[in-house]
C-alpha cells in the first residue's frame, strides 16, 4: 500500500502504514477526516472464533465416527464403498477443524473514532506495532490540537 501524501500547506506530524497525519486531517483506510472529527485513535483486540471449529470436532468425533463404525457393522449395511467415503468426509472435517484450531490467530486492530462512526483502519497479528502505530498516531493528533 502505498502512502498517502499530503497537499502542500499542510506539514505532515505522523506517517506509517497508510496512516497520515497533517496539522488539519488524518487518513488512513483510504478516507480523509478533518483533525476536528477525530476523537480518538485506539487497539483494540479480537480473538479468533474457536468455539465453532471445537463444537464440530467434537461433534464429528463423538456422534459421526461412533454412528458411521456402528451402521459399518449392521447385517443389512449395504457396499463398504458407502463407509469408506463417509469416513473420508468425517477424516476431511475433522482434520479440517483441528488445522483451523491450530492456525487461529489473535488479531489487533487500529480503530479510528470519530462522532459518527467507529472504523477498523489497519490490522495486523503483531500487538506491539499496532499499539506503537495507535500512540503515533495519539500523539500527531494531541500536537496537532495545541497548535489549533
């Protein structure tokens, strides 16, 4: 991404990671808001849904396998053809579950609030750079607000 710049006559306080921050507007996420509409720049956190990939492991492990080897051993159970492939589906979902349990990752957010919206500007997995990019920007603002 490339980054913004800004117009001549406005002196740039803040730049990093597609944000930019003037002596009169902040952009970020591609939209220009004037200094005077910004309230405050945060990191917020958001951790990965595990609960559904939990509930279908567990689900496919103690009802789809138990259901499967007990139709397998019926009298009347028709071509083994039939099993094999619902066992390679039951395989498919299960595996699939654990890998996404396994590649789940924290995610963290740079949020730009303002009076009438609440937007999500720049994401990343590292804490730390989100947190430093959210004090930048914090600090470019507060600066920006004294010499007004």
């Amino acid at each position: 991404m490339s980054e913004p710049m800004p117009p001549s006559g406005e002196n740039t306080l803040f730049q990093a990671d597609g944000v930019l921050v003037t002596t009169q507007r902040l952009v970020a996420g591609g939209r220009a808001w004037p200094l005077g509409e910004v309230l405050r720049v945060e990191a917020i956190h958001r951790a990965p849904r595990v609960i559904p990939l939990l509930v279908l492991l567990g689900v496919s492990m103690v009802l789809g396998l138990p259901a499967i080897m007990t139709a397998m051993v019926a009298s009347d159970a028709p071509g083994q053809g039939v099993y094999g492939a619902a066992l390679g589906c039951l395989g498919v979902v299960a595996f699939g579950s654990i890998a996404g349990l396994l590649l789940a990752q924290d995610q963290y957010w740079l949020v730009l609030r303002t009076r009438r919206s609440e937007l999500r500007v720049f994401q990343s997995q590292d804490h730390q750079h989100i947190s430093r990019l959210a004090q930048g920007v914090t600090e470019a603002l507060q600066a920006a607000r004294l010499r007004s």
